[in-house]
C-alpha cells in the first residue's frame, strides 16, 4: 500500500513523503457508489475515511486503502456537459487549443467525453498508446488513482513534447472554503489545489502555465500544461488566492471534522421539523456527496421518504447505510411531495426544468448545502474574482 491502513506509517500518495498529518478523521462510511436493493435487509459494510495533508508536495488525499466496493452507475448531469462546452470555447478563444494534431483522453469512472468536442475543431483520436498532441484528463478521472505518482507519469508519457495536458478538477479550496466535508469520499484518493497540482505536474516535467475556473461544484479548475512552458499571471493569482484560503494549511482543514458532525445535526433537525409541520420529504440525487451527509444525519425513510435518481441502475436500490430507497423520477412526481432535497445545487435549473410537475403540484426545492450552511460557510464563490 502506498499510504498506510487505519494504524501506522502513511507515505504520499504523489512524492512518497511520510512527512504531513491526519487534518480530517470522518469515522467510518458506508461506500458511497455501492447501492444495495432495497431487499437487501443489510447491514451494510463500513469503513474509516480519515484525509491526509503531504507537507511535501501539498496533495490532500486519504489516508488509507480500503477495499471499498465500487459500482458507479450514474448519468452526467446536463450541468457538467454545459460547463465542458464551456471550457472547450475558452481554451479556444485563448489560443491554447490546437486546430489540428491528435488527442486522448484517459477515461473516468464518472463517464462523460470532452472528445467530441476538440475533434469538432479538427482534432483526431490518436492511435491506441501513442503520445498525442492533446491529452485530456477532465472528467474526474485523476482522482480515483491510488497511487498518484503512477498516474501523472502515465499522462506525462502520453503527451508528445510540445504537446498540451489538460486536467480538469474539483478544486481543495473550494471544498474548503465551502467546508463541504461530504466531497472527501471513498474511492476519490487525491483533492488537488492549484499549488498542488502546479507542484505535482513539475515532478513529472511538465509546467503549469494557464488555468481556467469555473463555478461548477462551487469551485472547478482546468489546469494547461506543457513541456517547458511560462506560468501565466493570471496562474499565479489563483495559486496565491487558493493558499490564501487554506489548502497549505493542516489548521485550517480540520474545520471539515467539525462540519460533518454539525452538518449532520443540521440536516436531521430540518427533516424531524418538516415531518412535525405534516410535510413529506423527498430527496433528488443519490449522488456520493449525499451518503455522507444521510449518513452523519442517521436519517432514514421515516424523515426521508425516498430519494430521486435519474439512473435506472441505482432505481430499486437503498441509499448505502439506510433504509431510503432509490425511486425514479415518475415515482417522485406521482408522490407529490411538499418538500424535495436537492444534493447536487448546481442541477436545480435542470431539474426545475425537468420536472415541473413538482412546483406545479404545490411542492418547493429546497438546497441540502443551505439547509446544513455549507454555501454559506466560506463566503460562496470567493475563488471566481
């Protein structure tokens, strides 16, 4: 193993120092991509889930290997697709973004394709193995690594020289700044900063030299880089607003232990008032984030009716480590609940959309992250100026 078990020495998973500290202990959580059916009486299986600072290179990342099951079976929300157009316009517009020449793209457990988008601007898939101009690592992918060093050597070799590695992420000091503990998860080993990945992407020759900030998840970052190149300004900015907030520091992230133990608090207070007001609950999105959260809140389908997904895989399943089942979005509808707890913020324009039976029928979304604060804990989207 490369960091360590429950007990004993923990290495980096990226540049192999045993020098950095345990800044976030959650206890022990369910898997959060393993749904049971919802016959399965359980219980279901637990594990610790404690986030590790380097104080070598600066990735945060957990702190231990746990064989963890894994059964991903969800659908890239509209939100993600958008933003992907989104950034493939802006890489353009800089001039980054070649007109021709080859890319790749390593895959994802989360899904989703950006290859479409580049070889619609004249882009071709280059061979099986071999180095292309374009290398893509921008739905996610990187983090599900375990061992770090292993995987960014992997995307250095697969970029020609001269060529562009592009590496999408969901940004520490976001997660930090919004103290959104319920982002550290099972089988996500690694939550980058920019200063971070700056560093780690140095270690395998390659210079970070431009990055894009979008405000999906309160907070994604596209990282450029290349053999050789010059940091624009615009990069250093971000990386000192992002030390700014904290990602650097072991004090400052221990504010997640503190939050998972009174975001739980929060969210089963909201759910016992609402079911002492006569209204049901209904949650939309059975997504990792909120398994954490049901978890720490020990709700179960007496406060939460049900939760909403629109994978038909996870349908007929239980929210891990309760007894919430997993219905599908006509099953919500027909319920016509007072109240639906949206996980995942940034699909309340699409859902709305979507289903507007919901509203239609006299029922409200309502936000998980400002039920427990999170939205409300770092000062929202700070990082985007």
């Amino acid at each position: 193993m490369i960091s360590g078990a429950s007990v004993g020495l923990i290495r980096c998973r990226f540049c192999r120092s045993d020098d950095g500290s345990v800044v976030a202990d959650l206890g022990t959580q369910p898997g959060c991509e393993f749904f049971p059916r919802l016959a399965d009486p359980g219980p279901d299986p637990v594990f610790p889930l404690r986030l590790w600072l380097c104080a070598g290179c600066g990735l945060a990342q957990l702190a231990d290997d746990m064989a963890v099951p894994e059964d991903p079976q969800g659908v890239q929300p509209e939100a993600l697709t958008r933003q992907a157009a989104d950034a493939v316009a802006r890489l353009a517009a800089s001039g980054i973004l070649p007109s021709a020449g080859t890319v790749a793209e390593f895959p994802s457990p989360h899904g989703g394709t950006w290859l479409s988008l580049l070889t619609s601007r004249g882009l071709v898939p280059a061979s099986a193995g071999e180095p292309a101009d374009v290398v893509l690592d921008c739905c996610f992918g990187l983090m599900h690594a375990e061992d770090q060093e292993a995987a960014f050597r992997e995307r250095a070799a697969r970029t020609r020289p001269g060529g562009l590695l592009l590496v999408q992420f969901h940004s520490l000091a976001a997660i930090l700044q919004r103290t959104e503990w319920n982002a550290i998860r099972h089988g996500h080993y690694a939550y980058y900063s920019v200063p971070a990945m700056r560093t780690m992407l140095a270690g395998v020759g390659l210079t970070a030299f431009a990055a894009f900030w979008f405000p999906l998840y309160g907070g994604t970052v596209l990282i450029a880089a290349r053999h050789g190149a010059a940091a624009e300004a615009d990069l250093a900015a971000l990386t000192e607003r992002e030390i700014g907030c904290g990602v650097l520091d072991p004090v400052a992230m221990k504010a997640f232990q503190e939050a998972a133990r009174s975001d739980g608090e929060r969210l089963a207070g909201w759910l016992a008032d609402e079911r002492s007001h006569g209204r049901r609950v209904y949650g939309y999105g059975a997504a990792s984030r909120s398994v954490g959260l049901l978890h720490s809140a020990r709700a179960g389908r007496d406060l939460l009716c049900g939760v909403a997904d629109v994978s038909a895989a996870k349908q007929g399943s239980r929210m891990p480590g309760t007894d919430i089942p997993v219905i599908g979005t006509d099953d919500l509808v027909t319920a016509e609940p007072e109240s639906v707890l949206l996980f995942v913020p940034d699909l309340l324009d699409e859902v709305r959309a979507a289903l507007p039976e919901i509203e239609a029928n006299g029922g409200r979304w309502v936000l998980a992250d400002e039920v427990v604060g999170q939205a409300a804990h770092g000062g929202g989207d700070g990082l985007s100026a």
